[in-house]
C-alpha cells in the first residue's frame, strides 16, 4: 500500500499542472493535515493541491491589479 501511495505522489509532483503555483505547498500541508485527519493523506493532498493553487491565483491577481492601479 506505501508503494503505491509513493507512486501517486511522485505522479502528482511531476505531471506537468502539478508544478502550478501553490499546488506543492497545498499539496504538502494537505498531506500533512490529512495524515493526522483519521489517515487520510492522499485526500488532504489532493485537496491541499487544489486548494493552494487557488490561492496561489487569487493573489497573483491582486497582486496584477495592484501594479495596473499604480500606473
């Protein structure tokens, strides 16, 4: 079971939309979270990734829409 888990995490981390912004670091504290959740680290992962990409986004929006207002 520990080897699959192992062969869809490094799945995760190099298919090529893993590598988006937040998706790792969501992805990381997810696993983490789940983990102590009743075990449950491939979901917190996954919603980890997912979550962390959003806000990722969101900020990098801001961010853009900051430096267009300062112009």
């Amino acid at each position: 079971m520990k080897l699959k888990t192992l062969a869809l995490a490094l799945a995760l981390v190099t298919s090529a939309g893993a590598a988006d912004a937040g998706c790792i670091k969501g992805a990381i504290v997810g696993g983490v979270a789940g983990h102590f959740a009743h075990r449950h680290a491939l979901a917190g992962a996954a919603v980890g990734c997912v979550v962390g990409h959003h806000m990722a986004v969101v900020k990098h929006r801001r961010e853009a829409l900051a430096r267009r207002d300062h112009r």
